[in-house]
C-alpha cells in the first residue's frame, strides 16, 4: 500500500510539475510583442465530409477524359446549383476536365478526388475580362481558372490536381518580350490559376496548383484564410522562345497576398519561376491614399519546403506596409533569395517587424534589400514619405549562400533596427556590413567560420 501510495505522489508531483512548466512558457508572440492567437496554432485538417451536400460533377453532364471539349458552363452550372440548393461541395472524380473561368458562389466548396484535374483552357477568349485585381492595381482584365469573391467559409481540397495548361502562354509572354523588351506581364494577356477576393475563413488544403499561365494563388482583401499542405509547382527551365533560348513559366508567383490579414502557409511545397510568398498592397507614388490598396500584417509561413524560387519571402514590389510577418523551420534546396525587400522609388513603403528563423539549405543571396525600378512611374508629390524598413530579424539560419548580406542603401529609404542572431553561414561574397544599417545587432554570427 506504502508503494502505491509513493507512486501515486510521484505521478501527482510530475503532473503538477508539467503544467506549471505549461503555464510559464511564454505565449507565443508577433514580432512586436503582440500575442499571436491561438487560430495561428490550429492544426486542424477540414473534413469534406461535413461541407455538406457533395455534387459529383459527373452526374451533372459534365465528362471527364475529353480533351478538346471546354466545360466551362456546364461546370458553372453544377456550381450554381449547389449554391441555389443551400450550398455544398463540387466534386470532381478522377479523369482530367477542361475549362475556362469558373466563380464559386457562397457555401460552396471544391473537392479534387484523387486522380482528377481541373485544367485550364489555353485559349483567352475562355476567361472574359472583368473587374479584377492584379499587379497592385484594381482594374478591368482576365479572372481566373478558379475565382472566390466575397465568400466566407470556402475551401478547396485535394489531393486532386489544379492545372493551368500555362504553356501555350508563357511560349507568347517570352516572344512578345523578345519582340519588345518593355512588355509587361498585363500586356501578355495572361490567367492566374486562382483568385479569392474579399473572403475570409478560408482553406487550400492538400491540393496540387501547377503551371499557372500567370500567378498561381492570388488572394486580395482576405482574411483568416490556411494554405495547408499544398503542392505549388510551375516549371523553371524548357520554356523557349522562337530564338531558341530557354527560359521558365514568367511571373508564376506561388501565393500573392494583396492587402491581406492572418494568413497561415503551413508544410507547403514551392517550385516556381518568380517569387514564393509575395506580400502587395499596392503601388505608385499616391498609392497609400487609395481606399483599394493597403497593409498586409499577421502573415505566417512555417514548416514549408521550396525548390528553386526567386524569392522565398518578398515584400513588393507591390506593397505599402508590411507589419508582423514571420517565416520560420524551413528548406530551401535552390532559392534564388530568402528575404528580399523590393524598394520602389515611386512608392511609399514601410516594413517593419519581420521575423525569418531556422531556415536551412541553399540560396544565392540570403537577405536583399535594393530599389526595385522595373516599370515604376515615378509622381509629383511634395510630401512623398521617405520608406522604410525596421524591426528585421533573422536568427537560427544555417545556410550556404553566395551572398548572405545583398545590401544597399538609398535617400529614397531608411534601414534600422536590424538582428542577426545566431547564425552560422558560407557566403562567397563575405560582403556582411552591418554599419550600412542603423541599429544593427550582431549576436553570435559566424560567416565563414568567422566570427561577426
């Protein structure tokens, strides 16, 4: 009895123990000190099984396997009725279905079975120009292949694939640059792959988005919206114009966050021929006084895996003000850049309290902040705020790169308040000057085996 009794005291204290360990760990924080809530934390998968009433696309007239019929409407259709029937989830079997510009109404959803492909048209004409959002502007042109607009609650769902049959326009985009090297990306005339405006309570979860003719994921005006487990791919090389040189998919960002708040990417994969995760808001030299624009703040990207990207988080060049944004435990094997601060001198910009920890793997250039002038327009404004970046740290990052510290200053832009902590890189370059930024704070870094 003297035994139990001592094993049960043991069990008690070694309970009461842990939840006291429990109770002082701190709660987990944003950048400047604010508590992150506990929605951020939530691992939680969406079941299709309870988004309702499921519509087989196939019991509806649609036909899988076709490859030369574009099934717009009679996906459309299917769409609108659930809606029209109280909601639910649009289901697509296994077999490849083509089509243009799809809308998603309130209350539904799309589930991708195993095996099927949603792939889109590669004729324009299939996605009729409307009102949009693209390029940190709000204007008339193409949608795309899946479009969400003001809907709560909508989620997508794989392991199904979406596919955006890019190929026929990036070949254009390359030939029309070649034909005149000032095209721009609208010029060309291209779809993105999604887009879901003005929503919120949203979820990608488990699907595959490849080959967007433009970018792949766009997301303007949302909130509360989980990127979960995602397969993000757009080539990288076998692209070629009719000079025979090679190039990739253009422009083929992997998400575009656009005025957006509490964003969650989590255990993503991203190949693409552009950036990774983008934040934009907006650009030109009165941008910041435009009720269509604005910040984008409480963005969290962990536990994501990137191949060969441009960037794996890019602030522009787009964007206005960027605040409390975090990426952390992630791989790069081939990334062009890590962080990458794209300065505009035509637009007022402020960054601030970024955070990018325990991020491994191969890039080129690790942190890179410098004036970003392609097709920028600059304005007469007598008040024009000076931008800035403040509040940037990196910590826990063990890399090769070829050059950690790309920094460059400018009168169009003030840098402060920079860490670096405990960081342990190669960099062929060896250009690390933190006297190019006020208030830098240099704590345990090595580069090159050397200490900073």
């Amino acid at each position: 009895m003297k035994r139990i009794l001592s094993i049960l005291c043991l069990l008690l204290t070694l309970t009461l123990s842990l939840q006291a360990k429990k109770r002082q760990q701190p709660a987990p924080t944003w950048p400047d000190g604010t508590p992150m809530e506990a929605w951020f934390m939530d691992t939680t998968r969406v079941s299709v099984e309870t988004l309702g009433r499921q519509y087989l696309v196939t019991d509806y007239g649609v036909v899988a396997n076709d490859s030369l019929r574009i099934q717009t409407q009679q996906l459309q259709h299917v769409i609108d009725l659930a809606a029209k029937q109280g909601g639910g989830v649009v289901v697509m079997p296994e077999g490849v279905f083509l089509s243009g510009a799809l809308h998603f109404r309130q209350g539904t959803h799309l589930w991708l079975k195993q095996g099927a492909r949603l792939k889109g048209s590669d004729r324009i004409s299939d996605f009729p120009v409307c009102e949009t959002r693209i390029e940190g502007q709000t204007c008339r042109y193409f949608p795309a292949l899946v479009n969400a607009d003001g809907l709560d609650g909508f989620t997508i769902v794989g392991p199904g694939t979406i596919d955006g049959n890019g190929r026929a326009y990036w070949q254009e985009f390359w030939i029309r640059r070649e034909w005149n090297p000032q095209c721009t990306n609208k010029d060309a005339q291209r779809p993105r792959l999604v887009y879901i405006s003005n929503s919120r309570n949203v979820t990608v979860q488990g699907v595959r988005t490849i080959n967007s003719p433009f970018w792949t994921n766009h997301l303007y005006r949302c909130e509360r919206v989980r990127y979960l487990d995602c397969f993000i791919y757009a080539p990288t090389g076998g692209v070629f114009d009719f000079a025979g040189r090679e190039h990739g998919a253009p422009s083929s960002d992997a998400i575009d966050l656009d005025v957006c708040s509490d964003i969650v990417v989590r255990g993503c994969y991203m190949h693409v021929c552009d950036d990774a995760v983008v934040l934009k808001g907006g650009k030109g030299t009165w941008a910041d006084q435009m009720p269509e624009n604005g910040p984008c703040e409480r963005i969290l990207i962990e536990r994501c895996h990137y191949g060969r990207v441009h960037g794996c988080l890019t602030l522009g060049s787009e964007s206005l003000h960027d605040r409390n944004v975090v990426l952390r435990n992630c791989h790069a094997d081939d990334a062009n850049r890590v962080l990458w601060l794209k300065m505009r001198p035509d637009t007022p910009q402020h960054y601030e309290y970024v955070s990018v920890s325990d991020v491994t793997g191969r890039t080129g250039s690790f942190l890179v902040v410098r004036p970003w002038t392609q097709f920028f327009q600059p304005g007469d404004r007598p008040d024009m705020p000076l931008s800035e970046c403040n509040d940037i740290t990196m910590k826990n990052i063990r890399m090769k790169c070829r050059n950690f510290f790309d920094v460059g200053t400018s009168d169009k832009y003030r840098l402060r308040n920079f860490t670096f902590e405990d960081i342990d890189v190669s960099d062929e370059r060896g250009a690390f000057d933190g006297a190019l930024i006020e208030n830098t704070t240099v704590k345990n870094v090595k580069i090159n085996g050397e200490a900073k």
